[in-house]
C-alpha cells in the first residue's frame, strides 16, 4: 500500500470518529466543548424513572431529558436502571 491512501485512509478514519462525537452535544463523557442545556429546554412530559450512578447512588428524575441535563452540570453519571420513581 502506498504511503499516500496509508495518510487518506488514516484521515478519513479521523474524520469518521470525529463525526461521531459531534452528534450528542451533551455526552457526559465530553461537555468540555459545549454548555449544558437548561432544564428549561426539556419537554415537560412526565415519564418518571429511576437512575443509578456509578457510585451506586439511587436517584429519580421527572423524564430523561432532566437526567441527561443534571448529569450534564453535575458531572455525573446517572443511568436509567427503570421506569417509574425509585
């Protein structure tokens, strides 16, 4: 293989991985490039659900739009164990 597709090859594989980050903007893993949204911004449906961080702290949120957002300004990890309140 010739030194030039080795350096397209390794460009587009870049490229690829990069893309892929862009889609969430508030992946908790990466909120160093984008602000948190408010909990403003969240749908006011009421789909009540109990999350676990990876502390093993039981919490429960109103939907998961106000999950991700308090993971977001938090720095946490909280994840949907099941429906409904702790």
């Amino acid at each position: 293989m010739s030194p030039y597709i080795f350096f397209v090859l390794a460009g587009l594989l870049l490229l690829v991985a990069c893309a892929g980050r862009a889609k969430d903007r508030y992946n908790i893993r990466d909120t160093s490039m984008a602000e948190c949204p408010s909990v403003g911004s969240c749908n006011p449906s009421h789909k009540p659900l109990c999350a676990r961080n990876s502390h093993g702290s039981a919490r429960s949120f109103s939907n998961p739009c106000i999950m991700k957002v308090v993971n977001c300004k938090d720095k946490t990890d909280y994840a949907r164990i099941r429906k409904g309140f702790c």
